[in-house]
C-alpha cells in the first residue's frame, strides 16, 4: 500500500516511516521465532505421546505373552509378522477399532447434547 492512498501514513516523515518499518520487521521476528519454538514443542509434546503409547502397548504384549520377554528382537518381529499376516487377527483388530470409533463418536455426541441443554456435569 502506498503513502497516499493511506491517510495514516500520508502524514509521517520518512523517517518515522523506516522506524515503523523496522518495528514491524522486529515483531515479524518475534512472530517467526515463537512459531518456531511452538513448532518444536509440539514435536517434543508428539514424540512423547508416542513414545508413551509405544511403551503401554509393549507392556500389554508382554503381559498377554510372557514368555516373549526372554525372545530377541528379531524373534518379536517374527511373530508380530505372523500375527499380522493372519486375516483372523486383521479382522478382530479392525473390528475393535471401528467399536472404539463408535464410542468415541458417541461419547463426542453425548458432550455436545449436554452442552446445547447447558448441562456442566
């Protein structure tokens, strides 16, 4: 936007105009640096959400097969293979989380009707 089709800036000096200019460039940094840091801790808030899940389901896998706690790796990953090339094992895993994805959605629709009657429990 030009000086004369802005009344705002029509009246500055050009020297109040680089110091408007150079303040906007100093917020803009700001802006960029906290967008950074608040893509990094978004990362580090992922990686450890995953790294937690990771570990829950480990312990249910060696809580439902404890003998797997003394096999090697290579030995695990034989067996999830196995596990997973079996259609029987395919089916009950997509049938448990289409059930999850009903709850959830219930649970979800159930929240919204409560708020819409102003229901706060």
């Amino acid at each position: 936007m030009s000086r004369a089709k802005n009344p705002k800036y029509e009246s500055m000096s050009p020297e109040e105009l680089k110091a408007n200019m150079e303040k906007s460039r100093q917020e803009l940094e700001v802006a960029i640096h906290n967008k950074n840091l608040l893509e990094q801790r978004k990362k580090l808030v992922e990686r450890r959400e995953r790294s937690h899940r990771l570990i829950v389901k480990g312990a249910e896998f060696e809580k439902a097969f404890p003998l797997s706690r003394d096999l090697e790796q290579e030995d695990v990953q034989n067996i999830m293979n196995q596990l997973q090339n079996n259609s029987y094992n395919k089916s009950i895993v997509r049938q448990t989380y289409i059930s999850a994805s009903q709850k959830d959605r219930q649970q979800i629709a159930e929240a919204v009707k409560k708020t819409e009657k102003g229901d706060d429990s």
